[in-house]
C-alpha cells in the first residue's frame, strides 16, 4: 500500500485496488480531500480516525454509492480499470462480485421481508449462472463457512431472528459470496460486543484466507487495527495525514494526530494510576477549515507556521508518510520513567491525600441478592403468563466510600436492569437495597427525596438527558432550584469551571456544544448537590476516542478530589480498567466475578473473564498478535431459559475439557460467587487464574 498518488507498492505486486487523489464534495463543502492509496492482494488496509474524518464517504465513493448531488473526482482503479465515472450498469457488475462492502449495521442492509437464506443466493444468482438450488445449496454452504450454527435451519429465519453478531456474519458471508477481490468493511464491529466482535474478526480473518481478498478495514478502534492490519491509513478532516506498515505507525508515529489518537486510547494493559492524555478541543467542520494544517488548533507541537499552508502527505522514511511540517522533529518515543509518571490516584492532583484502606471505609451502596423477573405474556384480550424474564437473578455487592465499582458484561447480562432498580430507590422485588445506611424498602416520599440529593446519575446520552429548550444555567441549576436554592448564579459557574467549561457560555442551549462537552454538562448537573454516590450508565460509550480520553480523566480527578463514589456501568472493559477500583463482571443476570481490578485483569479466575479480557484488542501490534485469544462459542442465551446449573456452561471453553463427571455438576449445581483470595471471588466451580491480557 502506498499513499498520495503513487502507484507503486511495497512489493512489486500489482495492486488490486488503486485510488488517486479522490475528492468528495456535496455543493460546496470538501468532505473527502485528496485522500490516495493502493492495496494489494491479500493485504489488510486499516483506515482510521475520529468521527466526521471522511473515512465512510471515501469508502462509499470507491463502490460509486454515493447520491447524485455527490461531486467525485479523482481516480479509483480496480485491477487497472477505471470505476470513477463508469456506467451503472458496469458498476452494478462490480459490486458483489469482484468488490463488495460490509455495512457498519446489518439490520439495516439486510431485507426485513426476506428469508437470510434468499438473500444470500440471490447474491450469488446475480453474478453466477447457477440454478436457484444450487445457489440456495451454496448459501447455506455460506453461512456454515462464517460459524453460524444449525446453517440450513438458519437460512429460512429472517434477519430480526438473528442475533447482532449473527446478522454481521451473514453479512460478511454475502460479502464474500462471489469470491471477491476487494472487501470493503465499513466499521464492522463497532455496535458489537466484545466477545462477538472477537468472532466476527475470525471470521474476517478466515474470509482472507478463504477468498485472498484484499480488505479495506475502516474503524475507529485502533486496537481492532493492531490487531488484523498490515498497514494504516490515518485520516483527519477529509485527508490522509499519516500512512505506513502498522508498526510504524503505531510504534514511530511522525504526526502529532496520530500521537494523540494512541495516546487517548484506554488500555487493559495500563491502569488508574496512568491518566489518558486527550486531544484538545474537537475536530474543524468540514464548511470551515482553518486556512493552514486543520489539526493547527488541536496541536500541542504547532508553530506559526502551521498556520499559513497545509502540508502534503510526504515520506518521511521508507513506506512511511506523515502530513506535518515538523514531521522530522518527531523521532523515537522516549520512554518516560516511572517515577515521573502522574497517577490518577494521589499524584495527579496536588493534596490529594493516598486512599484508605478499604476496610475503614463507609458503605455508601449495597446490593444483596437483588431480584428482578419480568413476566412473558401471551394474547391480545386476555393476557396470560408463559414464561419469565430473569433480567437479574441474585445479585449481590457493595461500594465503599470514595470508591468506584465496574459493573461489566455484554449487553443483555442485567447491568442496566440492576442499575434502574437501584435508582427507583424503592422496595425490589427480592433482596435488599441499602442506599447509605438506609433499606430503600423502608423509605417514605419524603426520606426517597433526601436520599436523592446524595444520589445523582449521569446517563448515555447526554442530548437525550438534556432538555434542549433549557440553558446550561438552567440546566445545572435545576437540582438546586428543586432542593430550595435560591441564588444559583455562583455555583453553577463554580460547577462548570470544575468540569473544564466556560462559565460565560452558560447562556447557550445543549445543541451548541459537541458530545464532550455535553457529557460533562450533565456531570455539572449531577455534582450540584454535592453527592456522594453517583451512578453513570456508559457515560462515554457514544463518543470519540479523543473526547473520551477526556471525560474519563475528569471522572477520575473528581472522584479523587471531592472522595466522590461511582458506580460505573459499562461494556468497554478498557475504559473501566482506566477508573475503577473493583470490578464485578455479570453473566446473564448473575456476578460471575468481582474483586480488586488489578486482581481481575490481572489474574482472571471465571472463564467468562478469561474470555472477555482475551477478546478486547490492545492498541499495540506487537502485544495484541502475540497475546491469547480465548472465542466464546455463539450468543448470549435468552433470560427468559437460561441453562440449568451454571448458566455459563453452553458457551465455557473450560467445560469442553472436563471430564463427564466434572460436568454433572456444572450441569446440576449453580454455582455461587464464593472468595478464592481474599475479596476476589467467582462463580465458577473450577475457577482458577488465567494471565490473558
């Protein structure tokens, strides 16, 4: 691969795919610049960078699936031939056959009305003169070849009765239907669990050996390129700006960007103790680019002049090409000594006094067998009962004072479920709550109220929680307002300089503000009433790398500053381990593991966090192709019948090993969370520790 407009590549080989100085334009805003590259047979090409980069549109012009009012130019060559410009007709003969896609959500590329099986033999019909037998035949052949169990009964289901990371496997299976040339995946994992993600990336994987397609990887998780690239392409504000071998990129990188995207990325392999260093501000829109280099405003190493030109993508070494003026500058990364090193914890901010043991410290939430079933009914007049529901079967654990729980696992395993019935403050339907000292089944209207002055949440989606016709005045005032507080002026503009705000922007509604910076509204507004505990459901989930980097270092500095409590819910294993202190990790509406963090990544006792710490990609090449790999075989089974015995018996790689009467018990026995080393515990009859990250 080769970047810019050269023509040659690493080897000699002839290129498969070839694309010169494409430019997209819709009226007259540039949203693709002059981006260039070559790939060859067999080669895995990662493109990445943060949201709004071009990365989606460059993809979409290169299969000429772009809308009308799309302005193209520049040049896409497909084995030589020239595809830019080219009739419908010849385009439609290309796609699917000699170059396919994989879309970012499935559910949406799929047809609703039509059965996986036709869809997939309709796509070999379209370019092999086959009969519909054989082609239904080769689909099912198809579905077996990317790890879909049952494959002939699949075909006849329709896409909403597949799961997430089946719909992508099918996906994947249509895409290489033909046997292609090219694969072009448009984030294929991104709305994925970790766990399936693994699997898909397998089956990517054996898609290349099976095909020797070459595969254009477009994501935004640098891990995931660590892991499968060859080579990479960074791409800020419509360009290419960094290119080169994976391990270049990654272990010599010549543009500042590309520093700050690796440096902004959490890692299972680092801790607390070692902050994230984000990017500054958020990236130019593509109507209004600074008149030199875009990232200029963003760069900690600028000079003036930066500003008066753009640089070009230029070489820099051998296969190795960086869009910075001050490229040669930027040579070896020093490795910073430990002792230098901030940490999270007690050196970061000044006065920060080093924690207490956790023993001598309050109980500020507790969770003791937490019960909620949800029940299946049938009839449209008269409902009866036909199943339940176990969204949280049992769950039991505490958070101390200045403390934060990682509450972990793949969608569907209860986190959120037991995250509501904690907020209701209420009686659950079995179990205890004890909300700081108080049974939430005791509270009365006005006790729920003053319990909730102490207990705030942050949510998802900060545009969804935050009322679009209010201001940010009124927005962090309003839990001041509603407990009696009357002059509300000081502290909010208080609230928004300890979250890294203006005050003088208080005036301004939600929409004027990017998804950071709403994000750390809605931690304004939670911190207003001096709380102790405060509950966040995937508070960063929805944001970019760079912006991420910078709400999980706020979190963490507050914490540590105000001895605030969280309970931090998420999916993101990387993210957790960069602010938790304990870790509980859930399995279909039960702990399967909980302990210290440093414990539970570092020596995972449940098979379960075995796997799910194995299949979470470290942004380092060298680590992530050397590191164990652990696949979990298949979906989450339905709440609504889980297993008898331990519940993650279907899917555990340690039960294949065990001899028939090891088995009868996982089968017939579930097990409990018991401790096996001081307060780390699992569920798991023969758990024991496994080093996977």
């Amino acid at each position: 691969m080769t970047t810019g407009t050269a023509t040659g590549t690493a080897t000699g080989t002839a290129p498969v795919l070839e694309v010169r100085d494409l430019e997209v334009r819709f009226g007259d805003v540039p949203v693709v610049r002059g981006v260039g590259y070559t790939v060859e047979p067999g080669e895995v090409l990662g493109v990445v960078g943060e949201s709004g980069a071009g990365k989606s549109v460059a993809s979409l012009a290169v299969m000429g699936l772009l809308p009308r009012h799309a302005k193209v130019s520049g040049s896409v060559l497909l084995h030589g031939r020239e595809l830019l410009g080219a009739p419908e007709k010849e385009l439609a003969a290309v796609r699917g056959d000699t170059m396919s896609m994989i879309f970012q959500d499935p559910l949406s590329a799929l047809t609703p009305v039509y059965r996986v099986g036709d869809q997939l033999a309709e796509a070999v019909r379209v370019h092999q003169r086959v009969s519909r037998e054989r082609a239904a035949e080769r689909a099912v052949e198809l579905l077996d070849l990317v790890g879909i169990p049952n494959p002939r009964q699949r075909a006849r289901a329709f896409p909403h009765e597949f799961s997430g990371g089946m719909r992508q496997r099918a996906m994947i299976a249509m895409a290489i239907a033909n046997d292609p040339d090219v694969i072009i995946c448009d984030e294929p994992t991104t709305a994925l669990d970790v766990t399936i993600q693994a699997q898909v990336l397998e089956v990517l994987k054996s898609a290349r050996r099976e095909t020797g397609a070459a595969i254009v990887l477009i994501t935004h998780d640098l891990g995931v390129v660590a892991g499968i690239a060859d080579r990479v392409l960074v791409m800020y504000a419509g360009r290419g700006v960094e290119a080169g071998t994976v391990r270049d990129v990654y272990h010599r990188s010549r543009m500042p960007y590309t520093i700050g995207l690796l440096g902004s990325v959490p890692r299972l392999d680092a801790g607390r103790d070692v902050p994230l260093v984000p990017i500054d501000g958020s990236p130019p829109s593509a109507a209004a680019l600074p008149p030199g280099c875009p990232f200029e405003p963003r760069c900690p190493m600028a000079i003036p002049a930066c500003a008066r030109a753009e640089p070009p993508l230029a070489e820099v070494a051998p296969g190795h090409s960086a869009a910075c003026v001050r490229s040669g500058e930027i040579g070896e990364p020093r490795p910073v000594p430990p002792e230098d090193v901030p940490t999270a914890a007690a050196g970061a901010y000044p006065g920060v006094p080093p924690p207490r043991p956790r023993e001598g410290r309050a109980v500020v939430l507790e969770v003791d067998g937490l019960v909620k079933h949800h029940p299946l009914t049938k009839g449209a007049v008269f409902r009866r009962r036909v199943g339940t529901v176990h969204a949280v079967d049992g769950v039991s654990f505490d958070i101390r004072e200045g403390e934060t729980l990682g509450l972990v696992g793949e969608s569907g395993c209860g986190k959120t479920t037991a995250l509501m019935e904690i907020l209701e403050l209420a009686r659950p339907e079995r179990g205890r709550v004890v909300v700081f000292g108080r049974d939430t089944a005791a509270l009365t209207p006005h006790d729920r109220l003053a319990v909730r002055r102490h207990l705030q949440v942050v949510f998802q989606d900060p545009l969804a929680s935050l009322d679009p016709r209010m201001t940010v005045h009124d927005i962090v005032g309003e839990p001041l307002v509603t407990h009696g507080y009357t002059d509300t002026g000081p502290r909010v503009r208080r609230l928004l300089r300890l979250v890294g705000l203006e005050p003088a922007h208080a005036a301004r509604y939600p929409q004027d503000f990017s998804g950071g910076q709403r994000q750390r509204i809605a931690v304004a507004r939670a911190l207003a009433l001096e709380p102790k505990l405060i509950v966040l459901d995937e508070p960063v989930s929805a944001l970019d790398v760079s912006i991420q980097a910078g709400v999980i270092n706020l979190l963490a500095g507050l914490a540590d500053r105000l001895g605030l409590s969280y309970l931090f819910v998420a999916h993101d294993l990387a993210v957790v381990r960069h602010i938790a202190h304990r870790v509980a990790v859930m399995y279909l509406g039960r702990i399967a593991e909980i302990g210290g963090a440093d414990q539970v990544y570092g020596a995972p006792m449940h098979p379960y966090t075995q796997a799910l710490l194995s299949a979470v990609p470290i942004p380092d090449p060298d680590k992530e192709r050397r590191r164990r790999r652990i696949l979990l075989d298949g979906d989450l089974p339905s709440p609504a019948d889980p297993p008898s015995g331990c519940r993650f018996r279907t899917r555990c790689p340690k039960f294949k090993v065990l001899t028939d009467a090891q088995r009868v018990r996982c089968v017939e026995e579930e097990p409990a969370v018991r401790p096996l080393e001081g307060d780390h515990g699992a569920s798991c009859h023969y758990a024991e520790k496994l080093g996977v990250v």
